[in-house]
C-alpha cells in the first residue's frame, strides 16, 4: 500500500449486517432539511463549476438499500450539464479485455464536474468476488490496486467521496415485497436480486473486508443504515455537503457589472439595485468608460485632424 494512504487505525468496526438503522425525523422537518440540502448543493456545484474543481461520489450498498433514491434527491436541483451520474452493471465485451479500472478512467470528471457514480470500480471485490467472476488472487489484488487509483484522484486534486448503504434481511423482503406488487417498480427487480439475496452472508463477509481494507485516510467511507429512507437519504446529503464545502468558498460567482448594464440597456430592464449606472461607476479596467469632456475632445480633435487634411488636399 502507498505510502499516506494507509488504512486508518480505529476500534474495531461494526459488521454490515449490525448496523445501527435510526428513524428519519417527521414528514415536515424532512422536507424542510430535505430542501436547505439540496440548495446547498446548488451552492456547491455553482463554485465547483466557478472554480474549477472536481469532485467524484461511489455509491455501493446492499440490493434496495436506497442508492437511487439518494441519487435522485441529491442532484435533484443541480445543473444537469454540470453532473453525470453513472449506472454501473455488467462490464461489456470491449471493457472485459482490458483492466477494470479502465471503464472507470473513462468517465473521471472534467475540471467543474460532479461525477456519481451507482456502483464503482468495487463490484471487483464484492459481485466479481462473491459471484466468483475473477480469480481469487485478482480480487484479492484489487485492495491495493484500488487504494492507489484512489489516491491519485486526490493527489491530482478531486474530492472523492464515497458512500455505503445498507439495509438488513428483513427491510429487504420488504422492499422486493413492494417492487413486485407495484407494476411501476417491477423493473427493479432482477434474477440477481434473489441470486443475490441467497448469498447473502457471502456478501456481508465482502462489504466487511472491503471496509476494512479500503477505509483509507485519503479515501474513507461513509457508512449508512438505511432501513429508514428518511433518515438515509438526509445523512448522505449532510455527508456529501460536508466533505465537498470544505475549505471552499461558496460565494456565488458575479457578472461583471458592464456586461450587466450592457445588457439591462439593450433589453430595457432596470438595473439590479446592487449595479451603478455607467455614469457614477469609478472602477477601473474595462468598467471605465470616456467622460462627456473627453468624447467633446475626441470629437473636436478627430475633427481638426480631418480639416487640416483637407487644405492640404
């Protein structure tokens, strides 16, 4: 493991499969916490985008844990051009000859970017290892390979956060129960689903070990119980806000002010009252504009010059 990115030492961690799963607050003060939220993201992606930072969000967690769902309500205000989230599943032929990561390379944020991801390049150590896909030595393997690609995105200045949900065995025979009693959700519900929920011990082992293993102090993990979607979709929001507000400046980008009184002139609008007119504006650089004095001087020397020129014709 590289230096600096060393697993971070801390008590021994609580199994997937015994998570704590608080009740979400009442319907009203959701909402209310719901939308302060999501306006903090819009915050967020406005400076990002000002500044040109990156940011890349992985989501992973058990079948019907809610990924979705956070997803949808997180980016539910941003600007679509300036977010792309991605659904993960099976690699394709073109991507099965070539390393996992390299799928994942492909779609790393351009500067001013948000990129989501449902699903990451972790399906290498729990789908592909518990499905046995790949050989144990490459999942095995894949630990370090991916704390290293991890740590390049933060040397190279993303933010990278990256977010667990999990549900326990009983809320998940509910939320198939739902999606296969309601036609506009039987979609959802795959053969890997049951495939899926059959291993499930299998599965927790996985999520175990990959916490532990790649929990790293470039890259942690923010570990939710969903059972109560209420309460997991505003501990994500609170999380991703928290990490990607930091240490930066969220004050929202101006216009500068000739362009604004170029075009409040040209369209017939007032001036916003926080822009002076033309006339009183004492900013230098390309705000300044010639007095009447100085035009009376232009005019009155281009003038001269033209009449000189023409005795001499």
């Amino acid at each position: 493991m590289t230096k600096n990115s060393k697993t971070r030492k801390k008590p021994s961690r609580r199994s997937v499969d015994d998570l704590e799963h608080p009740t979400g607050p009442p319907k009203d003060d959701y909402e209310a916490e719901l939308a302060e939220l999501q306006l903090q993201m819009l915050r967020i992606q406005c400076a990002y985008r000002a500044q040109g930072r990156r940011a890349v969000i992985a989501f992973e967690g058990t079948d019907a844990a809610g990924k979705g769902g956070a997803i949808r309500r997180m980016t539910a205000r941003l600007d679509p051009r300036g977010v792309k989230v991605h659904a993960v599943g099976a690699p394709t032929k073109e991507e099965q000859g070539r390393h996992y990561l390299y799928r994942f390379w492909r779609e790393l944020p351009t500067p001013g970017q948000l990129a989501v991801f449902d699903r990451s390049w972790y399906g290498r150590v729990l789908v592909e290892r518990v499905e046995g896909f790949c050989k144990e030595d490459a999942w095995r393997r894949a630990y370090d390979e991916i704390n290293a690609f991890e740590k390049m995105l933060v040397d190279d200045g993303a933010v990278l956060i990256k977010v667990l949900l999990c549900i326990d065995r009983g809320e998940q025979l509910e939320r198939f129960a739902d999606r296969l009693h309601d036609p506009v959700k039987r979609w959802k519900f795959t053969r890997d689903d049951l495939r899926n929920r059959n291993r499930w011990d299998g599965y927790v082992s996985a999520f175990d070990e990959m916490l532990e293993r790649t929990d790293t102090s470039d890259a942690p993990w923010v570990v939710v119980g969903a059972n109560t979607k209420r309460h997991a979709r505003l501990a994500t929001l609170r999380a991703v806000t928290e990490r990607l507000s930091a240490d930066v400046d969220l004050t929202a980008p101006l216009a500068p002010h000739e362009l604004i009184r170029d075009a409040t002139a040209s369209l017939g609008l007032p001036l916003p009252p926080d822009v002076a007119p033309a006339e009183s504006t004492k900013e230098s650089g390309s705000d300044e504009r010639p007095s009447t004095k100085d035009k009376k001087k232009r005019k009155g020397s281009s003038g001269k010059s033209r009449k000189t020129k023409r005795k001499q014709k």
